[in-house]
C-alpha cells in the first residue's frame, strides 16, 4: 500500500473579509454545544480536464477569498474559544479568523482510496492546542496532487457547532467560491436554548453517568489502535432485520436501530468484557425538528443531544438482537421537547463532564449533504470522516456511489478488531 506523505506550508490566517457585527463581543453557546470532539472531513475532487498553467494559484486565490467573505456571515468561525466571568463556555468574536494551510501529496489523488490512515493527514490540527477549547473554530487544509486534483480537509470544532450547521456552513462557502450570493443565511440566535428559570430538570440523563471500568478495557488500548470502516450493504441490512424480528419480539426496525445493536452486541463480545460489566450505549440525535416549536432553517450551533441506555455485557451478549434493538428504540423515542429542554437545565445546574468508560458513542451523518459542495471545480468524487476521534465512537456514513450502503467507521486494539472483523462476516 502507498504511503500517503504530504508537506505542508506554514498555517496563516484568513480573517473575515471585513468587521463583523459581533466583533469584540462575546458569542453565547447554548447548554447542548457540550460536544469536546473535533468534526473532521475530507473532500475530494478530481483534476480538471484541462488544467491551465495557473490553475493551482487560483484554486488557493479562490478558497481564500471566499472563506473570508464567508466568514461575515459564520463569524463564530472567526473567533475563539474562551470562557466569560461566570466560568461559561462561549466564543469570542475577535475576528483573528479560520487557520488556513496548503500542503502537496506525494502521489495522484486516485492512489489515497479510502485509507483512513491516509484522511488523517489530510486535515491540519493544531499542535498547539493543550485542550478541546484551544483547539481553534475551523481549520482548513487544501493539498494538491500530483497530475492535479485536490483534497479540501476541514478540521471543526464541535463545542461551537455540528453536522448538519457545518455543512450549511460549507455549502455557503462553496456557494460564494462559485460567485454566488448567499442563498440562506444562517440563523444566529441561540437564545431560545437559554435553561429555563427555574431550572425543571424531568428526566434521569443517564447519558452523563459515570460508568466503573470493571474489565480494564484502557489496558487493551495500551497497543496499537487501527481504524476500519465497514459496509453494509443491502442484503447484509436485510439478513440482520430478518434475524432481530425472527424471535417475533418485533414487528419491524430501522435500518439505524439494527445496524447500531448488531455493531454494539458486537463491539462488546469482541472486547471480552466481563458479564456483569455494565455497557452504555449513547447516542447523538437531531433535535431541530422535535424543539416545540422546531429550531429555525438554517439554525446555526448544535441541535442535537444524546441519549443512552444501560445494560450489562452479559445481558447484551446472551439475548437476541430484538433486545438491543429494543433498548435502543426507547432511548430514541425519549428524546422530546421536554427531555430536551431538561438536557438543557440539567446540564446548567449539574456542569457534567461527559465521560466515555464502558460506553459506545454512535452518531451518524447519513442524512447529511455531504457530496454537493462544489467550490467550483465539481462535487467531490469522494467525501467521508478522517477518522474518528476516539476508541468510544462510531460513524455512520452514506457511500457515494451506493447510496444504500452504509459505512460504519471504528477503531479497535489490533488483537480485537481480529475478533471483531470474524464478527462482521454475517
């Protein structure tokens, strides 16, 4: 296999083209921007077909300038992390701007495929950063290719934002790169997710619980770690729906309840945790549309909140897939305007830190637009995840070309995903 090596430039800023409204202000963040990740993707786009001479001057000319036009419009995109004189998390408008770096590959962009290993060095962090607050709202990475061709890798900061608003945020981007006006501005106000006063806290939050690592998995971790993403495609989806509802428990599944039971019944078997450790299971869920009334279009921030359920690896191993299916579906099903809204004011009385021992994190971006930004050079060929950030989580994702397919990305200890891959063969 190819070893991917890029070189990259020196990092430099790209400010907003001109003030912003909130310059020098201080930007809330809602109780549900509580996500430490990092949103990391990579956009691939063919050469063109004839390529001038100055192409790749322009190629950079254009990103630049209209990510800095861009940036007026997303200006918390600009600024930085920062806490205020009551300890919250909130984002300083101070206009510095995205981090931006150009980078060239080694090879053609066809001889990367889909190493996961590869994608990650595709996105620039930066190095600097000592924690999930430093590390900076956006960072960009183009890296060309040898007979043209790039890769645009984004590196997101997901306190301030998630899924569905980076890629509003990115079309608008490509948007304005094709010399376009911005069709939709993006909705700015995140008041209306303020704690309520009095705080009304209705629901146990299981999904910020703590759980005791009684099988010592962190030792597991001690050797190296490889990422693998796997495809089901239609006919291994339909084999495992016919096995949850062969027991006759029930009556129908989605396609997203039963991949997601299969992948955490079988991350829990191949990591050998003992019977009677207790396994979580959490996930991200779109609230946009359960709010009452609905967030607005275009909303910009996070809309989505976990939800989880708990139960023993024995439990999960020893009953059928119905059961997992099962648990999941009511975890779903719990995630209303009022639990919603009690994330919110538990989260304001309670300041949680989100703990991930004994705990799959699944959240999917299979309903995203993930293959339509066209910065003028076409719609990316080849569009996914550059990895994902930790041991604890899984991603789901649409292949391109297959659009029934879904791709689950994960990591394991070398001697489990062994296991894991023989679990997979169904």
């Amino acid at each position: 296999m190819l070893e991917l090596n890029v070189e990259r430039g020196e990092p430099t800023l790209v400010p907003p083209v001109e003030d912003t409204v909130e310059k020098g202000n201080l930007y809330f963040l809602s109780n549900i921007d509580n996500f430490p990740l990092k949103i990391t993707t990579v956009y691939c786009y063919h050469p063109k077909d004839n390529k001038a001479s100055n192409e790749e001057e322009k190629l950079v000319e254009t990103l630049k300038s209209s990510l800095a036009k861009v940036l007026v419009h997303y200006y918390p995109l600009a600024g930085r992390l920062t806490t205020d004189s009551d300890g919250r998390l909130v984002v300083d408008c101070t206009d510095e701007g995205a981090v931006f770096v150009e980078a060239k590959a080694n090879c053609t962009i066809h001889e990367i495929g889909d190493d996961t290993v590869a994608m990650a060095k595709l996105v620039y962090e930066d190095p600097t950063a000592k924690n999930i607050i430093e590390v900076p709202p956006l960072a960009a990475q183009v890296t060309r290719f040898k007979n043209g061709g790039f890769v645009l890798g984004l590196s997101m900061n997901h306190l301030i934002l998630d899924g569905r608003a980076a890629m509003d945020f990115i079309n608008s981007w490509a948007e304005i790169a094709r010399g376009l006006s911005l069709e939709a501005p993006p909705f700015m106000d995140r008041s209306m997710l303020r704690a309520r006063n009095p705080v009304k806290i209705e629901f146990p939050h299981d999904e910020y619980a703590s759980v005791e690592d009684i099988s010592n998995t962190d030792d597991l971790y001690n050797e190296s770690v490889i990422y693998k993403s796997f495809c089901f495609d239609h006919e291994k989806i339909q084999k495992l729906k016919m096995a949850a509802m062969e027991d006759e428990v029930l009556d129908r599944c989605t396609t997203f309840e039963v991949i997601s039971a299969f992948i955490w019944k079988s991350r829990t078997q191949a990591l050998k945790l003992r019977y009677d450790q207790k396994v979580k299971y959490a996930l991200v869920v779109d609230g946009r549309l359960r709010f009452d009334p609905p967030l607005p279009e275009n909303y910009f921030g996070n809309g989505v909140v976990m939800t989880s359920c708990l139960t023993s690896a024995g439990e999960l191993i020893e009953k059928p897939l119905s059961f997992a299916v099962g648990i999941i579906r009511e975890a779903i099903h719990k995630v209303t305007d009022q639990y919603m809204r009690s994330v919110i004011d538990y989260v304001e009385v309670k300041q949680p830190y989100l703990t991930m021992a004994s705990t799959l994190l699944i959240t999917t971006w299979t309903r995203l637009s993930l293959d339509t930004m066209d910065f003028g050079w076409g719609k990316p060929f080849l569009v996914g995840p550059a990895y994902v950030p930790g041991p604890e989580l899984a991603l789901f994702s649409c292949h391109l070309t297959e659009k029934n397919n879904i791709n689950v990305l994960l990591s394991f200890p070398a001697s489990t995903m062994k296991i894991f891959e023989e679990l997979m063969n169904i």
